[in-house]
C-alpha cells in the first residue's frame, strides 16, 4: 500500500522544483526525498518525472497523479481533522481569501468573532481582486462574489445581493437631453466594467413592462478588477458602474451617485462560500460557513 507521506514528499518535489528544495522544505536529507519518489515510482509502475541535470519536468501521467494527489490528501487531512475535532474543537489553520471590499466589510469583521470564539485556530487571511486557485493557493475556502461556473469546486451561498447602474451627477450634467432616463440611453453611456466580464456588458434585465434584453453599445471606457477602483472612476464623473447595492447605497443616499433606472432590475447576485469539491468536508470550513451565515443574517 502506498503511504500518504510517500505522496505528501511527491507533492513536495513538485512544488519546490527540485529534489533539493523539497528535502530543504521537508526537513530531510535529498538522499530519502529521492529514495521515496524511486519507491513510487516503483509501486506504481510509471515514471512521474523526468530528470536532467538542472531541473524536474512532470510527464503526462505524473501531472494527473500531481493533481489527484492533492485530492487525495486534501481529504485524507480533512477526515483526520474532522476526527480529531470531534473531541478538541477548532484546530490547525483557516485559509482564506476574499474580495477587499466584501472582505473588509463583512467577512474580517466576522472572523474577528469566530477568531474570539475558537482561540486555538490560526486564521490566514488573503484579500485578492482575482479568483485564486484554492488547490494551488492551498485555501480551505473563497469567499466569491457574482454568478458561478466553475463546477470543479463546492459553493454554499452566503447573501444574495442586488447589482445598481450608478452614476455622479457631474458625469449625468455632461450628457445632452434628460442625461439617462430610458434603458436605451443607458446602453449608450460610457461604462466603466470589471475585468473579469465581457465586453460589451450585456444582460437580461427586468422592466416595468416585461424581460429586455441589455447590450452596451460599446465596449467599456474603463475596466479595473477592482470594484473599489470602479466605485472611485464613478464618482470622479468617468461614466456609469454596475456595483452591488451594499457598496454604493452610502454613495447614492449622499447624493455623490444616482441610481440611475431604479425600475430596471438587472440579474441578482449572491455571495458564494467556494471551497474543495472533497467528500470529507474540514470542520473548521463547515464552522466557518455557519457562523458566516448567521454573522450576515442568512439561512438556507
């Protein structure tokens, strides 16, 4: 039988890059680290990696088993785990990473009180405008924002939200006419996107008189993968945002942005706890998620 530590040493050489950066990280000598990944090799019949005197390369079947690997282990620690807190209660480390602004205004503010509540568990926080890679980065969870379609991975929904077209008055007073007072006008503003969409922006929205079909006219004046910084073109007048309703509500009711076609409600959004697609769920991550929930006041 293959042992877990003989793969847990393979996922180290592959990481590190080299037989001798993996002993260094594993704390053994290059001699064992190479002995282990011989004995691999050797149980499974296949090479895994291919040598030459500067540098390791993964062939096709070391590449999948790297992959499953990390499955494997994932679930393997989270059933020892979830064992071990049955009786000790929250251990080990909580790996995360947000959006900065959710992050800052909901999730820190959370883990501050689960932090409270369960002394003997390490929080590891990252904050991040893009969607890291939870096997890559080795995070227990994500907490994402939108739609999802990765299917590779779990989701749990945390809060739904809305999403509001938003503008300045000052980028409003420059247009010609009535400014934005039709969903035709508003296809032809100057829109400032997040990255990570498509350009033109297009959506189905609904109207006072029934579904529509919404499709910038042109692709957008400015994209950011940082909500903040699309939050900040808007007020500084660049054009018209779509940002979630608990970022720019502030904003709208001090004048410094309008709602702009309140009538005209584009698809909802919802705050999505992303973690590993394992069969043993870490207690530490299904703790976490719970008390989330009941921290921004959702059930199921």
């Amino acid at each position: 039988m293959i042992s877990l530590d003989r793969l847990g040493i393979f996922i180290a050489i592959v990481d590190a890059g080299s037989l001798t950066a993996a002993a260094a990280v594993l704390g053994q000598s290059k001699a064992v680290v190479s002995f282990n990944l011989k004995q691999l090799e050797a149980e499974l019949g296949v090479s895994l990696l291919t040598r030459s005197t500067r540098s390791l390369a993964l062939t096709d079947v070391g590449r999948r088993f790297y992959e499953d690997c990390q499955r494997v282990l994932s679930e393997a620690h989270g059933a020892i785990e979830t064992a071990r807190q049955g009786h000790q209660g929250l251990r080990g480390t909580l790996r995360l990473t947000t959006t900065v602004e959710y992050g800052n205004r909901t999730v820190i503010p959370a883990l501050i009180a689960f932090a409270a509540a369960h002394p003997q568990l390490q929080i590891q926080h990252s904050s991040s405008s893009s969607h890291e890679d939870l096997i890559a980065g080795r995070y227990d969870l994500a907490i994402r924002m939108g739609s999802l379609n990765d299917s590779s991975y779990r989701a749990a929904l945390i809060e739904p939200y809305a999403i509001w077209p938003v503008a300045s008055p000052a980028y409003l007073a420059s247009l010609p006419g009535a400014g934005i007072a039709t969903l035709d006008a508003l296809q032809r503003a100057r829109w400032l996107a997040h990255s990570r969409l498509a350009s033109p922006l297009r959506w189905d929205v609904q109207t006072p008189d029934g579904p529509a079909a919404f499709s910038a006219q042109d692709d957008a004046v400015i994209h950011s993968d940082s909500a903040s910084a699309l939050l900040g073109f808007a007020l500084g007048g660049c054009g018209v945002a779509l940002l979630p309703q608990w970022q720019v509500e502030a904003e709208v009711r001090a004048g410094r942005l309008r709602h702009l076609l309140p009538d005209v409600v584009f698809p909802g959004q919802g705050v999505y706890a992303v973690y590993a697609h394992t069969q043993h769920i870490p207690e530490k991550v299904r703790a976490f998620i719970d008390f989330l929930r009941a921290f921004v006041g959702t059930t199921d």
